[in-house]
C-alpha cells in the first residue's frame, strides 16, 4: 500500500522573531497534513543568518531556500513535533532557540488486507473504514461505490479526512490461478492398504499446499495429512464395514479447489448375494439372471459354461445387459445347472466370484 500527499506547496509565515537578542521562545502550535510541504520564514535583524532544526529527524526533511527561510516536507507519522530557528545577527551574537510547535495529522485508507488477490475469473471487494472521511473516490471511475475489482492492478482511492486533509492511498490488486485437483470416482476397496492420488495438478505452482481430510468437507473434517508436495495419501487398516469420504483441498496464495471420493465399505460378495436361479419363460417374473451386486464393480465380465466347460455366455464390460437364458447364438438353453466366472477387474486384486447358476423353465 503506497501513500502520497494531494497538498499543494504552501506558505506559513510563522516565525516572529524579536528584532533584539537574546530572543524568548513563542508558544505557537500550527497544524500540516502528513507528506506536506510547507515554507516557514523567520523575521529577524538584518544581515542576521538562521539555522534551523527539527526534534525529531524522522518526523520531515529540512529542505534549505534562503537565508530566512526553509521548507520542511514533513513525513508521514502523526505527531507534534517542534521546529526550531536561531538567529546569528551580523555582529556574532547568537540568540536563543525559539521553536513552533507543528502538530502533523492526517488519516490515510487502511484497507482490510495489504494486498488483494483475485482468484482466477472471480472478483475481490476493496473495504476499509469509510467513516474516517468526510468524502472519498477511486481514481478509476470504472470501479463501483462497493469497491468490487475484477482485474490485478495497483489502484489508487482519493480521501478528505476529517482535518481537510486530501490524501491518496494505493492498494495492490493480484491475481492468482486457480488451482486444480481430482480424485478417482466413488469406489468400493477391498484391501488393507491403498494409495489415492491425486490427479490434474501439473498445473499448479510447485508451492501449492495440499490438505487431506477424511469425513465430510465441514468444521467437523479430520485432517489427515497436508504439505507442498503430498499429492497422494496412504489408507491403511481402515474398517471396511463404513463408508468413508475422503477428500483434498490444493491452496495456492489465498485460492484454493478440492474434490472428494467416497469410499464404501467392503462387501464381497457370497453365494447367497448372486441368486442361483431364474425362470426364463416370459412370464414377466425372474425371466433374467439380475446380479444387482454388480453396481459396486463397474468393470466386472459375466462369463457362463455348461457342464462340458463350453462358454455359453459371456456379457459386456459392467453387465450392462442380464443374461436372459440363451447362448451366444440366441437360442434357449435346457432347464440345466450352468457355472459362472465374474471377473471383477478392480485393479486392486479382488478375486474371481464363482458359483452355479440354474436355469428353471
């Protein structure tokens, strides 16, 4: 946030020095704006040469004119501060100091942050306490009364406080890429141990941090692990009797994206979840062999012999389509008991569900 003074250069005359030495010192208070430049000038004998000095060197700059006079540009720190002169006459003889006091004010436009940053396509809002102001503007006149900003520059907002004092204040606006991030789809895990990645995010700054969280995206989350480079996390030993949602949250300078994964509980399925019989004769009721535990393994392949081990049956990738009793040339099979492979193709080592199947006409 930079700062700078709208006071045009003034005159103050503001030192009456007595014309006889030694001098006494005049209580005097005067009143600048902060980053002012003000010229004083002292009144004094003729032929007589000032020196000049301010209590506080921080406080502004001497900046010397002529012999009488001096401009101070004063700084930016609020305060009272005492501008000293002192008189050498033609003769030698040296008064006394005699100082003015100069109370410095001013109030600048504190803004809410330092610094705003713009994620990706979106907009900030610009705040800070406009009731220090008697009036204020933006200099881009693009820019609503709201103070809503939708690209990165460096703007500068005009302010009269409550001293009439007018001053500007600028403020940094940057904007950051959003950061990107996928997990794997919803999925069923049968092992004790399994590594989720995650995906997409070549893209995002090397410094981009990475939080792990299991349970649903709220207050009552449990972080499981974070760090710049931990794009993957290591389930282990979890109970495979719940449904567990795990999900990351990549953050880069302020902006941030997450995505999450629900990982349901194990179930393997027995005999008695894969039915045994069907009755395709076209009376509408259990006319197709329906495998409804096959929803949680979208990449499984039904294949059906007979008693001669010949492949009668073998369906698309999910088992998109249940069998219906007919082999592969569409012509019905005998009532008959037929034995079935399901390759489940999880990718994790699930092996094979195998049974028998009959066919009741």
């Amino acid at each position: 946030m930079y700062k700078k003074s709208h006071i045009s250069y003034l005159l103050a005359l503001v030192f009456a020095l007595v014309s006889t030495l030694p001098v006494d010192a005049v209580d005097v208070r005067t009143r600048v704006c902060m980053g002012a430049r003000i010229l004083y000038a002292a009144n004094g004998w003729d032929g007589s040469t000032y020196e000049f000095s301010i209590d506080d060197p921080t406080a502004g700059t001497l900046i010397r004119t002529h012999n009488d006079s001096i401009i101070v540009e004063w700084g930016y720190t609020t305060g009272i501060y005492n501008l000293g002169v002192r008189e050498t006459s033609a003769r030698g003889c040296i008064g006394d100091w005699v100082y003015l006091e100069v109370e410095v004010v001013g109030d600048y436009a504190e803004f809410s942050m330092p610094q705003y940053n713009i994620c990706g396509d979106s907009a900030i809002y610009v705040d800070f306490n406009k009731s220090n102001f008697i009036a204020w503007e933006w200099v881009d006149r693009s820019i609503p009364e709201s103070g809503r900003i939708t690209r990165p520059g460096s703007y500068e907002i005009r302010t009269i406080d409550m001293n009439n004092c007018r001053l500007s204040t600028f403020v940094d606006v940057i904007q950051t890429q959003m950061p990107r991030i996928t997990l794997r789809p919803d999925t069923m895990i049968c092992t004790q141990m399994f590594t989720m990645y995650a995906h997409n995010t070549q893209s995002n700054p090397p410094e981009t941090d990475y939080t792990w969280y299991t349970g649903e995206p709220n207050a009552f989350a449990t972080t499981i692990t974070s760090g710049t480079n931990v794009r993957s996390v290591l389930i282990a030993d979890r109970n495979m009797d719940v449904d567990t949602r795990y999900w990351v949250r990549a953050e880069y300078n302020g902006c941030f994206a997450s995505d999450t994964a629900m990982v349901r509980a194990c179930v393997i399925p027995a005999r008695h979840n894969i039915p045994n019989t069907f009755t395709p004769n076209d009376d509408g009721d259990n006319d197709v062999w329906n495998i409804d535990i096959l929803k949680d393994y979208p990449n499984s392949v039904v294949e059906v012999f007979d008693r001669w081990s010949r492949r009668v049956f073998v369906s698309q990738r999910g088992y998109p389509v249940s069998w219906d009793g007919r082999d592969m040339n569409g012509r019905e099979l005998p009532m008959e008991t037929y034995y079935y492979i399901i390759q489940v193709n999880d990718n994790i080592g699930t092996p094979p569900f195998q049974g028998t199947i009959t066919i009741i006409r």
